[in-house]
C-alpha cells in the first residue's frame, strides 16, 4: 500500500519529497512478502465468500463486482508502469494462474451453479466456465480429481486468466524504482516512536535509528500509515479522533507447502472451495500455485491460528498495549460475540501434521504427509469498531481512516487488500489531495495510468473489454 501510494504521487508529482520510514531492514518482510499471503490476485472469480447467500435465496455480487473492477484498476496501473520502464518484466511479479472454484455435495454444487450463473450475465465475468463433467473438471484440476469418490457429486468453475502475484516482489520493485527518483528517501531500521498534529497543520513525527539510537524528528504535510497490523498503534499514536473506538483483532495464518516437483507440475492453478462451517473468511480453503522469485511451489490453507502479536515480528504485548479507554467497550463487545471464532483459532494451532494434510486431502485425495511441510504466514489485524446496537462489531476486511483535513491517512483490515491497492490509494489521493486532484494535470496524468479512470468497469462492458485486452497483453496474462 505505502509504495503504491509513494509511486502514485511522485508520478503525479515529481517534485514531491517522500520519506519511506521501515522498521526492518529492508522493505516488504511483513504481510506483503511472498509467503506472508497467498498471492492471489482477488478478482471474485473463485474466492466464494466475495458473493455471500442473500436471505431471498439469491447471489449478492455487490462485493464481486466492486473487488473484481479494483483489480483490473490495479492491473492497468501495473501495465503502464510495464510499458514506461518502471517496473521489470511482469513475470518477475506476476504470473497466469487460472482461478477456479471446486465444491462438492449436492447443496454446495446447487450453490456453485447458481453463483456461475449469476456472475456469468455481467461483463465482468463473461468469461466463467462451469462444469459437472469429471472428465473435465480432470483437466482442469488433476491433483483434485486424483482417486476421489465417483459417486460424489462435484462441480468447477474456471476463469483462465487468473494470477499469482509475487506482491514481496512487487512491492520491492516499486520501492527499488523510488529510490532512483529525485526527492524520495528510504529509511530503513527506523522505529516511529510518536507523531503529534502540530499548531500550523502539519506534523512532526519522532523516529528512532535502531542501528545508532539517534532520534530523528520529521516534519510533514501529509502522512500516511501504511504498516500492515502495525498501523493501529500509529492511529492511535497520532490521537486523531477519526481513530478512536478502533481496536484490532490479530488472526494468524499458517500454510502447507510443497515443492516437490513432480507435484508440483501436476497443478497449475488457484483451486478455492468453501470455509468450514464457523470459520472466519480468510480461511477459505485453497489449493494454489505460487511463483515466488522465479520458483514455482504449491500452497495449501490457511490454516488460521491466535496469537497477540500485531505483526509476525511483534510483541506479544501489541494487543493488551491497543487497549484504549474509547475502544475498550467495542473490544469487549465483539469479544464477547466471538468466542466461537476465538475457540475455532484456539483448536487450528493445536492440530497436528496429520490433521492438517486430512483437510489437504478433501482437496487433494492423494496427498502424502512427507511431501508437505508447515510455513507460517503474516499476521492480519481484523478490524474492531464500534456498533450502535452491538456495541462493538468485528469486520474482515480493508477500511481507511482520513482525518477530516486530509492531513492524514490510514489503512487498517486485511483481505482483499494488496490486489486492491491501486484503487485505495487512489481514493487516498482524491480524498487527501483534492485540489491537486481537481487539476487538469493531475487529470490527464491519473488517466495516463489508469485509462478507466473517472468511469465505471461495472457498467460499462465496452471500456471493460478495451481495458482487459491492453493489460492481459502487457502483463503477458493471456492463455
């Protein structure tokens, strides 16, 4: 999200000075690295908790639609830095990797079908294919026809131009062209150890050099607070009241991964299925290829997991140090309303090994212990905020916080996350830099990048086919 954003303005503005701060010692080591996330480019065309059950029995493909649009934005925005030399050949951060949905039984397959149909009408996902043939569902996923029952009753379906996207890599590319770029300055090893609004409006941040101790102060018009789980305690550092009542709850993730390959090579895609009943939504089982540093592995989970720490390497004290007087009420409410969910993490850590590869095999029948291994993924801060009726709610998913002068800005939640981070940067700048943003420079410039920009993919099949073929093109995407 933060280089995202640092490459927006300065492609808006050149003369912009931009201070990156980072606590590690190089960039993109927590949630965005390679195997901190599943590197799935969310597009809605497989993720079957994007298009929940309405109570009339019919497909809500409200946040389908709006993941699926996002996306496409980002791919443009990646296309155009493609095309002018900004960013390496695509395959260095993005790879094809068909996205399909697998179910079975008959009330999941009855689902399955209602869903295809229902997506299939719009433009967006013309070109979904559904299928109850095993014969078929045989090529499109080997390893999950392996030995499985026949008379179960099973269905696929498939968009061919899903992705993996390596967003560790991506996310380092785009720092690496930054720093190049006149007015940018990296720090590394850098701790924020407090921010205050100041008198004249902008604001003075305290950092901290971990390598030599020097406490350094920085004066900005405009920050933002794009630090994964760790953005919660920089709100709050920050004392905007746009942050307070906001308390976050820490989900870890764990994956099985393997890299033999004559695996491997058997499988060549993102297989999605349906969350156990109680699981929360980023546990959506997945069978998925990954192509991490030119390496090619395969990926199954999450298997979630509870732990206090607000980043893989936090403290265990992040949680207990979040607690605030003006959130402590929405806390202790969604607490209270999620036990089951707590209790459902609690008994993912305790499994064993063999438990774990018994839920592989419902993907994959003839999965064998000693060729998987365990790999723990980064740490996700749900949000917790408060709710007239509940008190306090739990969410899953991505919000941003701007005070009321755009002075500052924050990204608080998980999933869908990176694969939109195009489109939530861009609403950071519009909603942060509004005059800028009303310039007819900014105008052309933002259109440059993004050529759908100021219009609706939703509603608009012919700027959507347009868009699709230049970036299935640029980013070699196309089967």
């Amino acid at each position: 999200m933060s280089a995202t954003l640092g490459m927006l303005l300065k492609q808006l503005d050149p003369s912009l000075k931009i201070i990156m701060l980072e606590k590690q010692d190089s960039v993109a080591q927590e949630s965005t690295d390679g195997w901190n996330n599943a590197g799935t480019g969310h597009a809605a065309y497989c993720e079957l908790n994007y298009t929940p059950v309405k109570a009339d029995g019919s497909i809500d493909t409200t946040k389908a639609f709006n993941i699926n649009s996002a996306f496409e934005v980002s791919l443009q925005f990646w296309s155009y830095l493609v095309e002018e030399g900004s960013m390496p050949e695509p395959d260095r951060f993005i790879n094809r990797a068909p996205h399909k949905s697998f179910v079975w039984g008959d009330k999941n397959v009855a689902f399955l079908k209602k869903r295809y149909e229902t997506l299939k009408a719009h433009h967006l996902f013309a070109d979904m294919e559904y299928t109850e043939d095993r014969d078929t569902l045989r090529q499109w996923m080997p390893l999950v026809m392996q030995n499985r029952d026949p008379s179960e009753k099973v269905a696929g379906t498939r968009v061919p131009y899903g992705t993996d996207v390596d967003f560790g890599g991506l996310t380092r590319h785009l720092v690496g062209n930054l720093q190049k770029q006149d007015g940018f300055d990296l720090k590394l090893k850098h701790e924020v150890k407090d921010l205050y609004h100041k008198a004249n409006g902008r604001w003075a941040i305290t950092a901290k050099d971990l390598d030599t101790g020097e406490v350094k102060s920085i004066d900005a018009g405009f920050v933002f607070l794009g630090a994964g789980g760790g953005a919660l305690p920089l709100l709050q550092k920050s004392g905007v009241p746009e942050g307070y009542g906001y308390g976050g709850f820490p989900v870890s993730g764990q994956w099985l991964v393997c890299r033999k390959p004559e695996v491997v090579e058997q499988h060549h895609a993102k297989v999605y299925g349906k969350a156990p009943l109680g699981a929360p939504p980023m546990s959506v089982p997945h069978l998925d290829t990954r192509i991490i540093n030119g390496k090619k592995a395969l990926l199954f989970g999450p298997f979630a997991g509870f732990t206090t720490k607000f980043l893989k390497q936090g403290s265990f004290l992040d949680l207990v140090k979040s607690v605030r007087p003006n959130n402590l009420k929405p806390m202790l409410c969604a607490g209270m309303a999620n036990m089951d969910l707590t209790r459902y993490l609690i008994s993912e850590v305790m499994q064993s090994h063999k438990s774990r590869v018994d839920a592989l095999r419902k993907f994959y029948p003839d999965a064998r212990e000693e060729d998987w291994e365990l790999a723990i993924a980064g740490q996700r801060v749900q949000i917790i905020k408060k709710d007239p009726k509940k008190g306090g709610k739990l969410e899953f998913g991505t919000e941003v916080i701007a005070t009321e002068d755009g002075s500052l800005a924050a990204l608080l939640g998980a999933s869908p996350g990176a694969s939109t981070a195009v489109q939530t940067m861009i609403n950071i700048v519009e909603d942060c830099f509004p005059e800028r943003m009303a310039t007819p420079e900014w105008q052309e410039k933002m259109k440059a990048m993004v050529p759908s920009y100021g219009q609706s993919l939703i509603e608009d099949a012919d700027l959507l086919k347009s868009v699709r073929a230049r970036t299935l093109s640029t980013l070699k995407l196309n089967p």
